[in-house]
C-alpha cells in the first residue's frame, strides 16, 4: 500500500501540473515538496493546498483517522479562509470519546478534534461571507 507522500506524489504527477507551479503557489522549494513525497503521513492543510493548486480532492485518499502523527503546532488557517474553493463534502471528524489513559494519544485525538472543528468553522464562514 502506498504511503500518503507517494500518494500525493501521483496525484501530482497525474494532474499534468508541473512541480515548478506547484512549488511557486505553495511558495516552497522544490526539495520540500520531494522530502513531502518521502513521508508516510502528511499534513491535512498542506495536502489541501496541494489539492487546490492542481484542483484535486484527496478526501478520499486521506481521511482524519489515517492523520496518526499530527504536529503539535498547526498552520494558520487564516489563509484557508481566503481560499475560492469550497469542499461540496467536508470531511468530518467522528470518533468515540478518549478513553486510552496515555496522555500523549489523548493529547493527538483532542488535536484532531479541534483541527476538524477550526476546518468546519473555515467552511461556514466561506459559505456565509464568501471568498474575499
């Protein structure tokens, strides 16, 4: 099974965008976007800005409970606010209570509960206020 950078790295390759596109509206270099092509388990928000670059939806590929390592500081989402494109079918985040007893993995799911929150939250004001 292919790892999420390896995923990413196809969906680049089959859209026909060239990487050098795609690394100047991320605003990256291109050694980042192929360390990103090496790792196992990506950030959300930058799979989405990749999805928006080469208009590509990877709610299929990723989904929140594949999301296992998480960083503990996140990228603002003020810039997904701005974002033109709307997601018809967010992802949503359903997952039964915590009830591991290790700090650290209840640390990462209240982490992934609030991610989801902040990304619904960033929907509804786009759906309310519209792109700027």
């Amino acid at each position: 099974m292919s790892h999420q950078g390896e995923i990413l790295q196809e969906a680049i390759k089959n859209s026909g965008i060239s990487i050098t596109r795609i690394v100047d509206e991320l605003g990256i270099t291109r050694p980042t976007i192929y360390r990103k092509f090496k790792e196992e388990t990506l950030d959300y928000g930058f799979v989405k800005r990749v999805g928006d670059v080469i208009s590509h939806d990877f709610s299929q590929e990723f989904t929140v409970a594949q999301q296992t390592v998480l960083p503990l500081v996140t990228p603002s989402v003020v810039s997904s606010v701005t974002n033109t494109q709307v997601a018809t079918n967010p992802p949503r985040y359903n997952a039964a209570p915590v009830t591991d007893t290790d700090p650290v993995k209840q640390l990462l799911a209240l982490q992934q509960k609030y991610i989801a929150l902040l990304e619904a939250y960033n929907e509804l004001l786009l759906k309310v206020y519209g792109p700027k």
